[in-house]
C-alpha cells in the first residue's frame, strides 16, 4: 500500500537544528521565516500532500494522460488538484514577492518540494517546471516578457516547459535544428520538432508557456549558436488574457515505463510566434540557470519517491505476519511475527532509512547555500555559497536519483511477491523513480560534470567549500568520547576522497579518459562522504540535545542508531569506490569496440 | 688583451634617451663612463644638459641604472669645456642627433683630440658608416665603427656592429668583447646599409601589415589577433607594438629610410600618404607615452578603445572571432585559411619574408644575423628564416613563384630543405653556398639550448632535469610550467646528491627559462589547500626544507646561476648555495608575504645567517633579524643583481654575469673554482632576540596599519614572520639549530595556508597575478 | 455581526493514542497534536459565513496550554481574523464547566452575534461544553448542525438527530455546535499562513476572568478497549443463524 505522510520531525530537524553553523551566516531572510511559522507552512503542505496529492498518484499511474485531437488529458482529480494546489499559493513557494510569489527560502521550499514529490512524482512536474521557466525568463529575459509571463506563471494560471531535445539530440544540443526566424515586429517565427517536453501539453492551466532552444539564422554552428526562445501556446491579448493559438501543437505523447501521469510530448513547432530570451546565440547560458535548479529539484525527486517506497516498506513490514523471529516469537499472541523482526528485512528498512536522512540533511546544506548566493549581505559568502551549490549540484542529482532507484528495488523487495503486483503500489516507485536517473542530464553526466567541470576549475576552488568544513569537523571531534568510531570513519573516507580528488586531478590532466573512467566512483565517493558528515553532525547534535535532557529523547536516539548504521553498513563502500577508483581506466577500455 | 680589461673608461655624447642609457647600462657594468652633451640653451650650469639626463633617469621606470651606486660611476660634462677628458676614454660613443653635418663636425673635432687606437663608435641607426667618417684621417677611419644599440639599452639585448672597410679589427675587436662581455649585449655583424637589419626588415614589416589591414577592411583587433601570436610576434600585435614605440616615430623612419634606401627597394612600394596617422601625431596621439594611439583607455568609461581604420574615430574595442582551429600553431595552415584570416597572412608574411630572404648578403652575411637581429631587436619569438622554415621553404616560393612574385635567391638554393637543421647535436644554418654551417657561437658562450641538441640529461622528471655540461659539472634544471618548484623538484634534487658525489665535480642550478623560478607551484599547493591536504602540504614544506639542506651540506659545491625572476622558493634554493653566479637582470626576493605565507624553505634562517655576518650591522641579534623582517614582511624583490648584493641576497662574493649567454659559463667556471679542496660549510647557531624583539617588530607593523599603509591581514602574517624571526618562543640565552628555525618555519607556514585569507591572497594572486591587499 | 469561534488542541486524529503505562491518562509526549476537526468545522463555517457577507469579524479563541497558540494560529491562517488564548499551565486538566464559563466571560467581553464550536471534542468526546455555554449566556442553541443559515435577526441550523433531520430558527445572539457534514474545511493557502503570523493573538489567564479552573472530577483509570478477539467467517446465512443462536445473541 502507498503510506505518505511527510517526515515533518527529521524535516525540522534538517531545518531547524542540524545547521545552526552551516558557515554562511545568519542571514536575514531565515531569521524572517521563524520556527513557528515554517512548522505552519510545512504542516499545511504535509496535509495536502497527504490528504490530496497521495489519493491520486495511484489512480493517476493506471489512468495515465491521453491525448485526443491533439489535447492531452491529464488523469482525473489533476485538474482540481492542481486548481487548489495553485489556489494554496504553493506554485508561487520559492518565487520573487515582485511578481507576487511568497519568497519563502530555499530551505523550506526544497522540504516541500520533497513532499510533492513523495506525494506524487507525476502531478509535482507540472509546476515544476514552471517553476523553472520561471527562473530562467527572470534571469534572462527582457522587462516586458517578466511583466507579462511572470505573474501568470508564479500564480500557477499559466504553466511553463523547457523544450531541448529533438528526435536526433539529447545529451549534444549542439546539434539541434530548430529554427527561429526574426520578424519586422521584433519576434521570432520557430519551426522545429522538439521530443520529450514533460507537462508540454495538458489540461491544467489556460496557457503554456515553452521555453524552446533554436538557432538563428546567422548562428554559428555548434553549442555557442544556440537561442532561447519563449514561444506561447495562445498569444496573449492586449489585456494579457490568452488570445489566438500559436502554431505550437503536440503531435503525440511518449508510453513510458513510468511517471505516467505526467504528459511527456512530442511538440511541433510550425512558425509559431516566440520572443528571444537573453542575447542571441547566448542560449545555453540561459538554459542553464534553469537547468541547474532543476537538476537539483531532480534530486529533491529521488529523495521524494525513496522516503515514500521506505514509508510503504515499513508500513507492510510491520502489517505482514510470516515466520517467527529467529530469536525465538516476538509477538507469541500473533499467529506469527510482522517480517520487520527479520534481521534482512531490517538492513532494508535500515539502509533506506539512512538513504533518506543523509539525503535530506545534504539537500538542507545545499538549500541553505541556495538561500546564502542569494541573500547574504557579504560578497565572500556569497561566492562560496555559490562554489557550494555548483559542485553539490551534479552529486545531488545523480546520488539522490541512484540511491532512490535502490530504494524503490528494496521496498519491493520487502513486499516479496507482492511488490511485483500493481496493487501494492510499489513497482510504481520503481518505475516513477528509474526516470529521475535519466532526465536533466544522466548521472552519467553529472559525474562528468562533477569532474570535468567542478574538480579542477580554479585549481579546486570548488572543492574548498565542501572539504574545509569536513576537515575541521574531524578535527575538532576528533576526540576521545562516543563520537570517536564515527569520527574516525569519516576521517577515512574522507582520506579516500582527499587521494582520489588528486589522482584524478593528476590523471585527468594527461588523460581526460581517467577522468571519465573514474567519474562515476569518484560521484559516489563524494556523496557518501558527503552524507557521512551529515550524518556525524546529526549525531553530534542528537548527542548534546540528548545530554541536556531535550524531550524529543525517541527522535533522537533514532537519530543516533541510524547515523550508527549508515557508518558500519554504507559508508564502507566509500574504500570500494576509492579501490576502482585508483584501479584506473585500463580494464575498461581494453576490451575493443568489435569484441562487445 | 680583451676589450673587457682593455676598456676602462668609456665616453658618451649625446645624452638623449639612447646616449645616457648607453651611458648608464656601462656604469651598470661599473666601468666610469663620461657622459658629454652640448651647452644649455640658458643658465649657468654648463653641463646641465648631462646632469639633466642623469637625473631623470634615476626617475625612469624600468629603470636603466641597475643600482643607485651604478649612477655615481657617470660623470656629466660638455663637449664644449670636456673634450680632451673624452680623449683620455678608450671608447667613445656618439649617439647625437641624427644628422650628418652635426656627427662630422663632431668626428672632426674628437679627431683632433683622440689619441690612435682608442675606438669611436656612433649609434646612427641609418646613415652609411662611409658617409660618417668622410673627410676623416685614416688613423680615426681605423679607429671608427658603427655600435648601433636598441632603446633601452639596458634591457635590449641585441646591438648591430658595421665594421668600415678601413677600421681595425683589433679597435673593433675589443669594442665587440666589450659590449658582449661588459654590457650583456649579443653582438650582430651587420653590412653597412641603409638602417642595418633590424630596422630595415622592422619597418618594412610594420608598414605592410599596416597597409594590408587597411586595404582588407579589417579591424585593427583583428589585425593584431592574426599578426600576433600565430606568427609568434610579442602579444602586443603590430598596432599595439607602434603605440609602444611611438605613432611619431613612423614618419620619422620612413622619411629616413626613402632617403637613404637604394631605388627599387620593396619599402618604396609601402610608402604613401598616412593621413590617419598623420592626425594623430598632430593631436597628441603619439601611442602609450601620448595620449594613447591606435588604442586608447578611456577613462571615463574605464573601457579600452580602438581606432576604426577606415574612419580614424575611436570605438569601444571588439574582441574578434576566434581564429579557425589548428591556424593558431601551424603557419601553414593559417595563411590558407579562408576569408580574411588567409587572406591577411599571406599578405603580410608572404611580403615580410620574401623581403627577409632578399636581403640575405646584403644586410648581413647569414641567416642566423638576420633571426638574431629581429628576435632580439623586435622581440619576434621566431625569427624570418625559423618562420619560414614552419612554414616550409618550398611551399613559400612555389606560392610567390604561382601569384608571379620573385623568389628570392636563398629560397631557390633552399628548394625543400630548411634553414636550419641539427646534426650530430649540433645546430646547423643553410649558407648562401647552399651547404650547411654549424652555428658558432662566440667564445666562453655555453648555452644548455646548444647541450641538449647534444644529448639526453642524466636524470629527468616532470619538473625538472639533471645535464652534463662538461669538465665534471653538471646543471639542474627545472622544466615545470613557468619553472615553479614542487615535489618533483624536491625529488630530482634527493636523487642528484650522490649521483654528482659519485661522478662529478660540481653543481649549478641554472635554466633558460624567462625566469629563473617565481617559487612553489601555488597552483598546485591551491589545490591541496582547497582539498584539505594539510598534512601533504605540510609534508612538501618538510620536503623542500630538506632538499634544500641537502643541497647545503653536499659535499661538492653548488652554484645558483638565476636570470630574471627568482622569488620565493626560487630565491631560497640560491641562498642555499655555496655561491652565486647570477645575470645581471636578476629579479630576487622573497615574497611570499604578498600571498600570505611566509618563506618556508629555509629562507628566514638562511637570511639571518646572511645579515649578521654584514659588517655595516650594529652588533647583537636585534639589527639582522630587523632587516630581514623588513625585507621578507614587505616582500621586497631586488631590481638588479647590483641590488640583490645591496639587499642581501647574494654575498658580496657572488658573481654577476652581464651577459645572459655566458651565465651557464661564468657558473661553471665559478663551481669549478670551488671544487678544489672543497668542504661544506659548518652549520649555523642562532641567538635570537626572542618575545622582547618581536614586540619591537610587531610595533613597527602596527604603526603602518594605524597609517593605513598595512591591513589587519598584514599584521597577522607579519607576525608570524616575526615569530620565525625572534626565535619562537626561545629568547637569548637559548641558541636555536637550523632544525628549530625550520620546524618554526613550518610552524608559521601551516598556520598561515590555513587561514582563508591567506587562501584569498594566493587565489587571488594565481587568477589576476596581482597582490590581493586584503 | 462579529462570530467567535472556540477551538481545542487535541491529539491529532490521524494518531493512534497509546494509554500511559501507569494508565493515568493518555500519553501525549511527542505526539501530534491538531485542531480538534469538529471545530476545524466551525471555523470554516465561520470564514463562509463572513465570505457570505452575514459576519464581518471571526475571532477564534483557545482554552489551553501555550501550544495552543499554534491551534490558534491555524485558524488564522484558514481565515479568522483575530485569536484569544487564555492559558492554563501545561498537562492541566480544564473541564467543560471551566472551559464554558471561561467562553461565557469571553463572550461577554466579545458580544458575538454567534458563537460557533465543535459538537465535541476527539480526545475526551464530552461534547457538553456548547451546551453549558448557551446556558450560562441565557442564549438560544442550535446543536449538531449540519447547516447554517443566517436570516437576518436570527440563524436556521439544521440539526442531525437520531431520526432525521430537525430545523429550527434561533434568534441572535446564539450558539450553535457543528456536526460532521456541515461542512468540508479548506486548506490553508501558503499567502494566509504567511499573514497569520501578524495577525493579533491575545494571551490571558482564567484568573483575568475570574474563572477558577480547579477540577472537580477525579480520573480513576485510563485503559485501552479490549482487543476483539478475532472473527470467523460463516458460508451461509443458516449456519449463521445457528451460530448466533449457539452463542445466545439470538
């Protein structure tokens, strides 16, 4: 069965204790959102992701989305879902007050964005990617475009979508075809076929507003002659209402493996009417800026859809009666034990559990340093905030997704048999989850990101802002006490981290295929080291609260006995990762292409 | 005897920009020199004119005195009252103005003076040296040559020698050794023709690729990005290199060089009406030392400008388009790419060289002259005939021999062939005879360029190398990116001690680089700043503590042989040498306050040792430690090898070689000198002022914050330094080994590299190259 | 016409409550705790009334620990205007006549036209305090309502009883207790909880009423229910029948 309800205590935790010194400073926008009222906020979220988003997200994987003369149908319950999620005013979350969005901080947007998703992967792509479009037409696009998208976009009256790929590119846009021709008018006529735009056609809102990459006529060939393009589905009248149809039209929807509530379409583009967002041939810097905030809301999906599968697993595990205890009946009144007596099925529930908190205390850490690049007063923390959030965001995105697809295996796994059905609900995760591994770029692509563009830029100067902090935990707890095995794991790992970050960088410098070989290790490594703190931190915290005798003492200790797990069970993977890391590329590229 | 003991005075008249540097570069040498000029216009002071160019040149940046003590050695006079003491020189060099009459009326009365056999020389860059010594005797003909420097002298390394048919080759002979010997300079024979070889082919150069950016509508931007760096010109690009010679000099050489050269000469098809340039001069846009030229910053909108060529207005600089791939490295390539690139540099070199390649015989004897002079007089990374060899001989004439051009002789004799090639580990130049010549290089020149055509080294890693250079010595060379120093480095020199111990006699550390090492590897050491690496960092600073000593305490003699830049660990590893032999444009200091740090190579120490064995110091431990303070806490770099001795760098006993060819030589020589009975020297001890001598420093630090001169970060570094200085927390009853001072090194250092403002120093020094005064 | 609206913090009905082990109550540390749904109701058909146009003020009021202020806070941000807390120590046991005559003193302060409260309360399901209020204040009742309507001077609520459905009409001032299907509460949207925060709450004590709090019950015991034994499955209505007979229900 799908059980949800949100982790509100682990989500305060995250929020509220774990980073009372995350090395940015207080900043003015935190000290605004006070604990009072980011507890109503994420209450009430957790309430209608529970009580509204849940319900759905079952009935919505069967139905599916249908497109009839060329109008996509999303599943029943969406539209009035999404009328009272944008009625709520959650669409406009994260969004600038200036175009009436509530500017709550990243760190408590990123937490919902987690519950949307746990809720429902399919129904939280909708507005976000509008959310994204969002962004990249605020940072790029001209005042009239802002004052005339913008509103309708943040209030969720208008959806938005990010058109890339084409039948013939996905991962090399460099290679796109799409057209743009300038017009007397100053807009632009765009032809092209475009595949795989998710929410790029539906039912849910009056407009769509497409976010479409095209080259002009005069653009260099390659990467640096791609523009972004803003292309409506209605053109907007004089009074900003959606006016006649713009040639844009979905030609089909893709089956997919999952997700299946979100309209994945085929989009043509027939001289239909758009506007340049940013300067010519400057598109992929746009693109970006959007691309960047997705790949971490992608992340923030994986954590999603793992903490729901880990919901369900314990919820079944505790309801299924089978077999006795190998320790002799724990429940002698029952006719036999719930399986979560079972030392297996514990590593199960165990390492998702753990899966989901690291994930969450790292994603709480980026989220601070999203708020930080944006609001600190000082231009240092800035910078760092940002260096912060740029190497973090490959690890975020292909860790969160790679552990959440382990999660969804395990959790059915735990079912047995019945989480191979469709009854459960389950396979669903695994399904919903496998895609969020794929789409933003493939972890593939992130580790080489992670290493082609965030480990040796400015002689590392990214690294700093994630390995200075690890290292000065370790050095200041590094102290005889309860902490000291954790510590001294985490001064291991990190150890295997430090070695591997200047392997690779040696041999990347001679060799890009090093690199590359050692990328996906090297990612892993990162991340687990990565979580490791976070984990060692929670525990330091849980500790003191624990010695001073707080009342939560149950969170705590469980707090405490999951860190304990993640650093005997799963942070020994980080010597595996170290040990292919340093095996180098050899064996993987000595087998010739002709002998696969 | 050798010019180099038979001139022992030297005379100058003229005392313009190019006379009082010829001037002040041999008093560099610390030979008197006599510096003449006419009478003032007005005032009393008859010799003002020299006194007038002496004091300005003190104020000159970059300075053409090496040291303040350099400029005592000149003495001003008049050629009115001062002639006969001009006579009593053994050299005398005439750089007036550029006019017949006035230079023969002047030969005419040194004539009259001079005694037989003491050389006169004039630094005409143009007029025929037959034409100069017209109406002269035959002892004073005998007696004259042409020594034709380049501006400024000091730094310009190249100077052109015309030899008349009547002077003495002993008299020129000597002035030859001289200004090689004494002055640095590396002598180019040069035929008696019409601006020499330099200027001839320079400005030829200059007015086509100007020309041709006119005729093809290009920017100038884009001009310089194609004349530039793909034809290994200095970064400055041709419009930028007039703005840095001066726009008003054009017409100065053109006019010059239409008067004197024969007709038919290509120059003559370059020459027309420049109104553009004409106006610029006429308006005070004569180039950097104006009001700008063909580019300009414009202050107001703190935006650099460019000319329009076709409109001569100002405009908002445009960076080209980058160049299509592979042109940037393969000539070949670049001159038939499509559209302008192509088209443009073919242009330019397709004239420029073939012009080079006719005037081979005529300018000067060989092609070696010809690359000699325009990669030391122009600053060109390839000379003529190196370019064309990238370019392939052959391929240039068929493609001047198709568009109906001539092909010069020398081409023709070439056919495929290059003009140069290595033989047996020896350079070769293709002669006008059609055979090949060894390039001979003058006596006592040794060059590791000319060893390594020769040979493999005896040990090599990825930062540096190990070579034989004959008679038992053996050079250490660093090869790493901009010869920084690291663990390789380290490495190499644990693996040199025995194997020299073994099998030679001495070591020099010595390399051709630019510089001779601006220190650590910072870029390296980021990094593992930036990961986290203490303990690997503090293991590299342990590391080249040790080599370094090791280097000390071998029992064979070591030589530092630096040339340009030695900062840092770059000035540490020569304090730790027996001795120095250094060329003269030595750049040492220790400045790794200016990112934060402190020298951790054992450079406190060693320069404590240094100072409290000078005998101008007051006694007691204060006065040394407090020089040293001042000198490594305000970064301070010597601007010469003259200051380096003035500031304690190099001892008084350490050579200086003038010219960077004979460095590895006067090195050598100088290792081999020691190696006779050899003994390493005897550890120091150090009584040092302990926690009372480092508040006196810390005060002094204090006292340039409250003035605002040091910021906050500055006191902190400083005082660690002081720390290091005064012995920790030693005071003076304790005496401290060099291991202590070491581990107080480390101490320091490790402290400072984990201070995130140490950390924004260095970054902030590796991304602008500029000091972050945080 | 200004509606006051009592609301309690109780344990969170989605909670399964687990009786203390020395069975002295029901043990509340660490549990979620929510607005009481019933009067989750009431506040509701407060904001419609006032949305409607027959109220023009809503203000909530809370008899509780100072957590309740969070209870309070919550029926801000649905729509209510203003809140009262009049606090009582934390883990003291207020008894509906405390609650009704610290409301009535309230009400006296307040004037609403209409009171409206939940018809009980989930923790201890007394479902008394609404109709000791009407008394105390003399005022007409509407209880179990399951619609309000406001007629000018006077308010229709229908009313689910045993047999059906009664209407009657009150005059205003009244009190009226909310049932099940009065109504379904909305959601808080995020701009409301965000306005919440400065919307005005007023903290008092009983003692500013001259309320005395003291219990006058005693709990003796708190046990869980029974577990039912398990049930068994019949093929047919005969053997059920027989089945029943054998057991004596039938």
């Amino acid at each position: 069965m799908q059980v949800y309800d949100a982790p509100l205590r682990d989500m305060r935790f995250v929020l509220n204790e774990l980073y009372s010194d995350d090395g940015f400073g207080a900043l003015p926008i935190h000290a605004e959102f006070t604990p009072d009222l980011t507890d109503a906020i994420l209450e009430e979220a957790a309430k209608f992701c529970r009580e509204v988003l849940l319900p759905l997200n079952r009935p919505g994987d069967e139905e599916g989305c249908h497109l009839e003369n060329g109008v996509v149908r999303t599943p029943a319950g969406f539209i009035e879902a999404y009328k009272a999620f944008a009625e709520g005013g959650w669409t406009s979350l994260a969004s600038s007050p200036e175009w009436g969005g509530q500017g709550v901080p990243e760190a408590v947007g990123k937490l919902v964005e987690e519950m949307i998703c746990s809720a429902n992967l399919s129904f939280g792509l909708y507005p976000g990617l509008t959310h994204g479009a969002v962004c990249a037409i605020e940072g790029h696009a001209s005042d009239a475009l802002k004052a005339a998208y913008l509103p309708k976009l943040v209030s969720g009256e208008w959806a938005g979508t990010m058109c890339l790929t084409e039948p013939h590119c996905g991962t090399d846009l460099g290679l796109l075809r799409t057209r743009a021709v300038p017009q007397d008018d100053g807009s632009y006529k765009v032809s092209g076929a475009k595949i795989f735009i998710s929410a790029g056609e539906h039912d849910l809102t009056g407009n769509i507003v497409h976010l479409v990459l095209a080259r002009l006529p005069d653009a260099p060939p390659g990467i640096k002659g791609i523009s972004l393009f803003l292309v409506p589905k209605f053109l907007p009248k004089e009074d900003g209402t959606p006016g006649p149809r713009n040639g844009v039209t979905c030609a089909a929807i893709e089956h997919k493996m999952g997700l299946k509530a979100s309209a994945t379409c085929q989009m043509l583009f027939d001289n239909a009417t758009g506007w340049l967002v940013g300067e010519p041939h400057k598109g992929m810097a746009a693109m970006f800026t959007m691309m960047n905030a997705e790949r971490l809301s992608v992340g923030i999906q994986g954590l999603g859809v793992g903490e729901a599968a880990y919901q369900s697993a314990v919820w079944y595990a505790k309801d299924r009666l089978q077999g006795r205890s190998l320790a002799g009946a724990k429940y002698p009144d029952k006719p036999a034990d719930p399986i979560i007596v079972h030392p297996d099925v514990r590593r199960m529930l165990m390492t998702m559990r753990a899966y989901n908190e690291g994930c969450r205390a790292l994603s709480g850490w980026v989220a601070r340093a999203l708020d930080a690049e944006a609001h600190s007063p000082d231009p240092e923390v800035r910078k760092r905030a940002s260096d912060f959030v740029a190497l973090m965001t490959p690890v975020v995105k292909a860790l969160f997704t790679d552990l959440a697809s382990d999660s969804a295996n395990l959790a059915i796994q735990c079912y047995g048999g019945h989480g191979y059905i469709r009854e459960s609900g389950v396979e669903q995760y695994a399904r919903d989850a496998r895609i969020t591994m794929i789409y933003e770029g493939t972890n593939g692509v992130q580790a080489l990101d992670l290493v082609g563009r965030k480990l040796g830029a400015n002689m590392g100067r990214y690294l700093r802002s994630f390995f200075h902090p690890v290292s000065q935990f370790i050095e200041e707890n590094n102290v005889d006490g309860p902490m000291k095995p954790m510590v001294e794991g985490l001064a291991r790992a990190f150890g295997a981290l430090q070695l591997s970050t200047a392997t690779i960088a040696q041999r990347g410098m001679k060799d890009p295929e090093e690199a590359g070989a050692a990328s996906a290790d090297y990612l892993r490594l990162l991340g687990l080291v990565a979580m490791g703190y976070c984990f060692a931190k929670s525990t330091k915290i849980a500790g003191l609260k624990l010695f001073f005798g707080a009342e939560d003492k149950a969170f705590y200790d469980a707090k405490i006995k999951t860190a304990t797990y993640f650093f005997e069970r799963i942070l020994p993977q980080a010597t595996a990762s170290f040990l292919a890391i340093k095996a180098g590329k050899t064996s993987m590229m000595a087998l010739a292409d002709d002998a696969f | 005897m050798s010019g180099a003991d038979a001139i022992r005075k030297v005379c100058v008249i003229g005392a313009g920009t190019m006379g009082a540097g010829i001037a002040a570069q041999v008093a560099n040498a610390g030979i008197p020199v006599l510096l003449l000029d006419i009478l003032p216009r007005e005032g009393d002071d008859r010799d003002a004119v020299a006194k007038g160019a002496v004091a300005k040149m003190l104020k000159t940046d970059p300075a053409p005195f090496m040291s303040k003590a350099a400029a005592k050695l000149v003495e001003t006079g008049n050629i009115e009252d001062h002639l006969d003491k001009a006579a009593e020189c053994d050299w005398i060099v005439e750089a007036i103005v550029e006019r017949l009459d006035i230079k023969q009326a002047l030969y005419a009365r040194l004539e009259a003076v001079k005694r037989p056999g003491t050389a006169v020389s004039s630094n005409t860059s143009t007029i025929p040296l037959n034409a100069l010594v017209d109406g002269r005797g035959e002892q004073f003909r005998k007696d004259f040559l042409i020594t034709h420097f380049f501006n400024p002298p000091r730094y310009m390394r190249l100077i052109e020698i015309v030899r008349g048919t009547e002077t003495d080759a002993g008299v020129a002979g000597r002035v030859e050794d001289f200004v090689d010997r004494m002055l640095g300079k590396r002598v180019v024979p040069t035929k008696d023709t019409p601006g020499f070889i330099a200027n001839r082919i320079g400005t030829y150069w200059l007015a086509v690729a100007v020309n041709a950016a006119i005729d093809q509508g290009l920017t100038i931007e884009e001009a310089d990005q194609i004349g530039g760096k793909p034809m290994g010109v200095p970064k400055t690009g041709i419009f930028g290199l007039i703005d840095l010679v001066g726009v008003d000099l054009m017409p100065l050489l053109t006019k010059s060089l239409t008067s004197t050269l024969p007709a038919g000469d290509p120059y003559f098809d370059t020459v027309r009406p420049m109104p553009m340039v004409d106006a610029m001069i006429a308006s005070g846009y004569t180039g950097r030392k104006g009001k700008g030229g063909f580019y300009a910053f414009d202050k107001a909108t703190k935006t650099k400008q460019s000319r329009d060529l076709a409109t001569g207005e100002f405009r908002a600089t445009i960076k080209p388009a980058p160049l299509p791939p592979g042109t940037e490295k393969d000539l070949a390539a670049l001159v038939s790419a499509p559209g302008k690139v192509g088209a443009y540099a073919w242009e330019v070199l397709g004239k420029v060289l073939g012009y080079a390649a006719d005037l081979v015989g005529v300018v000067a004897d060989d092609v070696v002259a010809i690359d000699d002079a325009m990669k030391l007089g122009y600053n060109w990374q390839y000379g003529p005939f190196e370019l064309i060899d990238r370019l392939g001989p052959g391929q240039l004439a068929a493609r001047l021999a198709a568009e109906g051009r001539k092909v010069p002789v020398i081409l023709q004799t070439a056919g495929e062939r290059p003009f140069y090639r290595v033989e047996e580990g020896k350079r070769q130049f293709l002669g006008t005879d059609g055979a090949y010549h060894d390039v001979v290089r003058p006596a006592g020149v040794l060059l590791l360029e000319d060893i390594k055509l020769a040979g493999k080294p005896i040990i090599k890693n990825g930062s540096a190398a190990l070579w034989d250079v004959g008679d038992g010595v053996v050079a250490l060379e660093f090869t790493g990116k901009m010869n920084a120093l690291d663990a390789d480095v380290m490495a190499l020199i644990g693996q040199t001690i025995p194997l020299v111990q073994e099998k030679y006699k001495a070591l020099v550390i010595y390399n051709e680089g630019s510089n001779f090492s601006a220190g650590a590897n910072l870029g390296l050491a980021m990094f593992a700043v930036n990961i986290a690496a203490w303990s690997e960092i503090e293991k590299l600073t342990k590391g080249g503590q040790d080599a370094y000593l090791a280097l000390k305490y071998a029992p064979f003699p070591v030589v530092g042989a630096p040339a340009g830049l030695a900062l840092g660990g770059g000035c540490e590893v020569l304090l730790h040498s027996d001795a120095i032999q250094a060329h003269a444009e030595s750049y040492i200091g220790l400045v790794e306050c200016g990112v934060g740090l402190i020298p951790g190579w054992g450079g406190c120490g060693e320069m404590i040792d240094r100072w409290r064995h000078n005998p101008m110091l007051p006694k007691g431990p204060m006065p040394a430690v407090a020089k040293v303070f001042e000198l490594i806490s305000t970064a301070t770099v010597a601007k010469s090898a003259a200051e380096a001795k003035e500031l304690g760098f190099l001892r008084p006993t350490d050579g200086v070689s003038m010219n960077r060819d004979r460095l590895l030589a006067d090195a050598k020589a100088r290792a081999l000198a020691l190696a006779e009975g050899y003994e390493p020297p005897q550890p120091p001890e150090f009584r040092l002022p302990g926690a009372g001598g480092k508040a006196a420093l810390t005060l002094a630090v204090k006292g340039f914050q409250a003035q605002g001169l040091a910021t906050p970060y500055d006191g902190v570094v400083a005082d660690a330094l002081a720390d290091i200085l005064t012995g920790g927390e030693a005071d003076l009853v304790d005496v401290l080994t060099e291991a202590d001072m070491r581990a107080l090194e480390r101490q320091s250092f490790m402290k400072l590299v984990r201070d995130p403002r140490s950390q924004a120093r260095v970054e902030h020094m590796l991304e602008t190259g500029k000091p972050l005064r945080n | 016409m200004k509606i006051l609206v009592p609301v309690k913090r109780v344990i969170d009905y989605n909670v399964k409550p687990r009786v203390k082990s020395d069975g002295s109550g029901v043990d509340l540390a660490n549990v979620k705790m929510s607005m009481n749904p019933f009067d989750e109701i009431a506040v509701e058909e407060a904001i419609r009334l006032k949305e409607k146009g027959a109220a023009s003020e809503i203000v909530a009021v809370s008899v509780g620990p100072a957590k309740a202020q969070e209870t309070l806070r919550t029926a801000l941000a649905m729509g209510a205007d203003r809140a009262v807390l009049v606090q009582v120590e934390d883990g003291a046991e207020v008894e509906p006549l405390a609650v009704a005559k610290i409301l009535k003193a309230v009400a006296d302060e307040e004037a609403p036209g209409l009171v409206i409260c939940g018809k009980q309360a989930i923790d201890d399901d007394s479902n008394q305090v609404g109709q000791m209020l009407a008394a105390l204040l003399g005022r007409p009742q509407g209880t179990f309502a399951s619609a309000v309507v406001v007629e000018g001077d006077a308010v229709v609520v229908t009313r689910e009883v045993d047999g059906g459905l009664e209407t009657v009409k009150l005059a205003l001032p009244a009190v009226v207790t909310t049932d099940l299907r009065l109504n379904e509460p909305r959601y808080a949207s995020l701009p409301n909880i965000m306005k919440a925060k400065s919307k005005p709450l007023a903290v008092k004590s009983p003692a500013d009423f001259g309320v005395d709090v003291t219990p006058r019950l005693k709990t003796l015991k708190v046990a869980e229910p029974p577990v039912r034994s398990a049930g068994i499955k019949v093929p047919d209505v005969d053997t059920l029948v027989a089945k029943l007979k054998e057991m004596g229900v039938a």
